[in-house]
C-alpha cells in the first residue's frame, strides 16, 4: 500500500519528486517525477509533467506523461498530453487527447 | 479509511513549492516552499520542513526551518529541531528539544502602546 496519500483537499503547486509510491487524491500543479508508481484517483486533478515507473489515471490530467513501464487510463479518466511508454492501457470510457509514443525500437 | 482525512507525505517523498489545504496532514518526508493548512500539521521525526508554515495546529518531531505561524498551538518536541520564528497563541518546548528563533505567544496590546 502506498504511503504517500495527497488528499482531495490538498493543493500543491511545484515539484514533488521521490522513491516511493504517490497517490493523489487532491490538485497538483508543476511536475512529478517518481520512481515508483503514481495514482490518480477520480478525485485527483494534475497539471503537471509526470515522469514515473507506473501511472494509473483514473482522474483528470493535463501535462506530458512518461513512464518507464505502464500508463494506464481508466474509464472516466480525462487526459490530455502526449503520452510516452512501452506499455500503455486505455479503458472503455477513458477520454484522451493527445500523441501516444510505445517507443518500439522496430520499425 | 475515517471520514476524517488524513494526508500523508511519506519518507521517500520531496516536495518543492506550495503545499495548501484543509485535512489534517503528516510530513514524513521532505518539503521545501510553503506549507499553508487549516488543520493540523505533523512533522515526524524522519520529516525535514525548509519551509514556512500556516496551520491551525503544528506538533513537530523532526526538523523544520523557516518561520511558523498556528492559529491555536505549536508543539516542539523532544526529537525536534527548530529554527526560525513562531508566532502562535501557544508554544510548548519539551525538554531536549532545540530550539532557535523567537516566540511570538500573540498577547494582545492595550491600543494606547
């Protein structure tokens, strides 16, 4: 279970960097850059540049997202940014505006 | 989870910039900024804050820079250290505490001064 929880009341306006993983039920503004998993929940609205091994979006994003595995955007999850990861998941129901980069090496 | 909300900024965690909001709100890690809250505010013994701080209620375990301001109460503790100025209408230092800046204990005037 993560440690860090940002709740829904909270605001955050700068960067938040770390190991460990984050989820966000509240506002952040600027960048994360973690080395573990990030979540936003339903709740959660993130204007900010996401650079992470994990991401799972089930709220509303705007920024550039790259992670080193996954990105998953779950149904009722607004995005918009470009998006770039060797894995990426979008659920029925997801609403996404932007480019999708899986960084295939063939080609 | 209670349905009071409890929001914690976990060891492995940095943050830089504002940090505001209500809820009560446990620092284990670092932050660097400022921090405005309108509940309580814990800094555990593993948090380091170089920021200032607004909040009703601040009970520090670990280390914080910077000047604070409480509305109700402003707990140091035995693990602490603390420098900068504190502005609230009560301070407790424990014992083994350290401690560097000024207490402001907020005791209103007579307006003729």
């Amino acid at each position: 279970m993560a440690n860090t929880i940002i709740g829904s009341s909270i605001v955050i306006d700068g960067e938040i960097s770390g190991d460990e993983d984050l989820v966000i039920q509240g506002t952040v503004k600027g960048k994360i850059s973690l080395k573990e998993s990030l979540f936003v929940e339903a709740s959660g609205v993130v204007e900010a540049d996401i650079d992470t091994q994990n991401v799972e979006i089930a709220g509303r994003v705007t920024g550039n997202i790259a992670a080193s595995d996954k990105v998953e955007l779950k149904s009722d999850c607004r995005v918009v940014g470009d998006i770039k990861a060797p894995r990426i998941l979008i659920a029925d129901g997801a609403s996404f505006k932007g480019n999708v980069d899986m960084d295939v090496k063939e080609r | 989870m209670a349905s009071e909300q409890i929001n914690i900024i976990g060891k492995g965690i940095t943050i830089r910039g504002s940090l505001s909001g209500g809820g009560d709100l446990v620092i284990e890690g670092h932050v660097e900024g400022q921090v405005a809250l309108k509940n309580h505010l814990t800094i555990e013994q593993s948090g380091t804050v170089e920021a200032d701080i607004k909040a009703d209620e601040l009970t520090i375990n670990g280390e914080a820079s910077g000047n604070i301001e409480a509305n109700s109460r402003v707990a140091i503790n035995n693990t602490a250290k603390v420098h900068g100025d504190v502005k609230a209408p009560r301070v407790v230092i424990e014992d083994g505490a350290v401690f560097n800046g000024s207490i402001e204990m907020d005791v209103k005037l007579p307006d003729d001064i």
